[in-house]
C-alpha cells in the first residue's frame, strides 16, 4: 500500500455530488451551526485546552467518567497518538490489522517505529453477498509477545465488512493481557443492532486493555471542524491525552459537537436517511448486476470486475465523485458514500451507464 496517501485524501474538485469522503449529505445539526457560530464570536479568547464540557457530555452518552475519555481533532489524530503510546519503549513491537483496514493504522504504526502486519480476510463480493469478511481467529493466530496493538475497524473502511458481537468478545477474550484492542467505531451509528453488530460498550467485555474510538466526523456530519474521541480505561485514556499538543480543539468545534450530542432528532434523521438510502443503492445496484458490499456503514463497496481509474473518471463526467481504492490495493472496486435521496438516485442513473460499459458485464 502506498503511503502518499495525501492524494487519496481531498475530493476531486468540482464535483456537483461528493461521494467520495463518507461525509453525512444531510449536514451538521443546525443546533451545532448555531453553537460554533456563537463560539466564534469568542475566537479571541483560546478554548478549554481539557475540553472538558464536551468530555462530560460524551462521558454521560457513553456511560463512561470524563476521566475515561479522550478528544482529539478528529480520531485520526487520536490514532496517532495512542498507537505510538501503546508501542512505545519496545522496538520491536507489532500493530496487527486485517488487510485493508482505514490506513490510518499503518500511518500511526510507522509513527510508532512499530511493523504493521495485516492479517488476511475473505475475498470480493459475489452479486449481492458481501465481500472481505473478517475471521477474528487469524488475528489472534498473527498475536505473538511482539504485538502490542491489535486494531479493528468496525464497521470497516473501505470494505464495509463488519464483525459481530459473538466475534468481538471471542477476540477479546482470546488476546493475551500484554496487547492493547482498539475497536474503531467511526460507523457505529449507522449498524447498532444489524446483522449481528453491537457495540464494544454494549458488550461488557474483559480486557484490561481496551479502546474504543468514536468520530463526530459521520453520523454527526462535522467532519470539518475534526473532533473525535477514545474511550477507556483512565490510565490509558491520560497517557494517550499527555500527548496531544494543548488547546488541540477548537472552541466552535467543542460547542458544536456538544450541540450535536443534543440533538438527537437530527441525529435521528440523519440516521435514518443514511439507512435507507444505502438500501436503496444496494438494491438498485442489484438490480443493475453489480456485485457490492453494502455494509453497515455510510458506503457501499462495489466490485468492477475492471480497473477502477476509467470508471471514477465516467462518474466524474457525470458530476459525481466516487473513490478509488488503489491505496488499500484494491484496483477493481470504488467505495459510494451514500447521499441523500436526490444523491442516490443520481448515482443509480449514472451508473445504468457508466457500468454498462465495463467490459466484465457488457
Ligand atoms: C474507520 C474510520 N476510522 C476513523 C476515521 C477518521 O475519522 P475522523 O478523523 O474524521 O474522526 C474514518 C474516516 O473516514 C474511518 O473511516
């Protein structure tokens, strides 16, 4: 995989209907609008460096203390810090993932100084039977004194592919107390309750090392103002917080995301919203003969059968921007954010014929 990932990063330009970065179509909480707004107006004073209103309230959503949880700008940059804590002080130490897992891993794994090894998942999706599933056996199999951290995205980006409650606590009670498990949980939102998944706090798993990571990022639909949070035990959550440069987020970003954790209609729409649209993409995908992962998340991973480079560009044509999945070394497959109703339907008549001409179904 390559790690000039930048490139990967930004959305295409000038793209009417943006598809390509798992951002919510519906937008932020107009409540979280309104709050950055009026924080604004503060912006010659610097913010609460502890965060600690939006540390309570995250505290009391999760059921957590304040002192069990961490934010950071956006849980990317959580990863970056609590990755290279977990490793530090062993030079040899390992970061376990499955095999196309959010590269962030292996960012902060080479942050670490430590090898990140993937562990490998099942192979593409097959007409609508989702593809990449994970088996949490090899990753305790790949589990040696060396490793240090092993990480699971849940649901996972780019595949879609999730692992449910029964396989989490198998995981988890099959590591060895010397390895840190971080559940990403960026999607949570959009799959409590479905096929299987819950979240790892729902659980009441025993491990005396585990975090988990959340993002106001999806679901919340602040993408922008980069707010994110680990939660666990206090001791790992300070040594992982000791890290982070001082005032790191934003006085409109705390006050948005504290609106937001208040706004459970929008939340609820915007939940919704996701839900249904990604069954109707998935359906009209179907209906169109295209293979797919339709997950649990925010996107579907959909299964070219050629290489992707020509099809992101015929989407393009069309005002659309999907994303390419080159950097995970998947070179046949694009990830659809879904959008919303208008979005969706775009993206279906688009694809009557952009996909129409791939040769692995003309
Ligand atoms: C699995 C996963 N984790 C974490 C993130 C990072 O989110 P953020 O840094 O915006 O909180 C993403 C973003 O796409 C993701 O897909």
């Amino acid at each position: 995989m390559s790690l000039a990932a930048g490139a990967a990063v930004g959305p295409p330009p000038g793209m009417r209907v943006r598809l390509s970065s798992n951002e919510s179509p519906f937008g932020p909480s107009p409540a979280a609008v309104a709050a950055a707004s009026q924080a604004l107006a503060e912006a010659h004073r610097y913010p609460d460096d502890a965060s600690a209103a939006l540390r309570a309230a995250i505290a009391a959503e999760e059921g957590v203390t304040p002192e069990q949880v961490a934010v950071g700008n956006g849980s990317a940059a959580l990863l970056m810090d609590l990755i290279p804590e977990r490793c530090a002080g062993q030079a040899d130490a390992e970061v376990v993932a499955f095999e196309r897992s959010f590269v962030v891993y292996r960012l902060a794994a080479r942050n670490a100084g430590a090898r990140y090894l993937e562990v490998a998942t099942g192979g593409p999706a097959v007409g609508d039977r989702p593809g990449y599933q994970r088996d949490v056996e090899a990753l305790l199999a790949a589990v040696t004194d060396r490793t240090r951290v092993v990480v699971v995205d849940n649901p996972a980006n780019p595949t879609a592919a999730h692992v449910t409650d029964a396989a989490l606590r198998h995981l988890a009670d099959g590591l060895p107390d010397h390895v840190t498990l971080i559940v990403d949980e960026a999607y949570h939102h959009f799959a409590t309750g479905q096929d299987g998944y819950a979240r790892v706090g729902a659980l009441g798993l025993d491990h005396p090392h585990l975090a988990v990571l959340t993002t106001f990022s999806k679901a919340y639909a602040l993408a922008g103002l980069r707010v994110g949070a680990l939660l666990g035990p206090a001791e790992l959550v300070a040594a992982t917080d000791g890290r982070r440069p001082r005032f790191n987020l934003t006085a409109p970003a705390q006050a948005a995301a504290i609106a937001s954790l208040a706004d459970t209609d929008h939340l609820a729409v915007t939940v919704e919203g996701t839900v249904a649209g990604r069954e109707r993409l998935s359906a009209g995908l179907a209906a169109l003969g295209v293979p797919h992962s339709a997950g649990l998340a925010n996107f579907l991973t959909v299964e070219l059968g050629t290489d992707a480079g020509p099809v992101v560009a015929a989407f393009a044509e069309h005002g659309i921007g999907v994303r390419a999945l080159q950097p995970y070394g998947l070179h046949e497959q694009v990830r659809i954010t879904v959008g919303t109703p208008e979005e969706v339907e775009a993206v279906l008549l688009a694809a009557a014929s952009v996909l129409a001409e791939v040769p692995s179904r003309a």
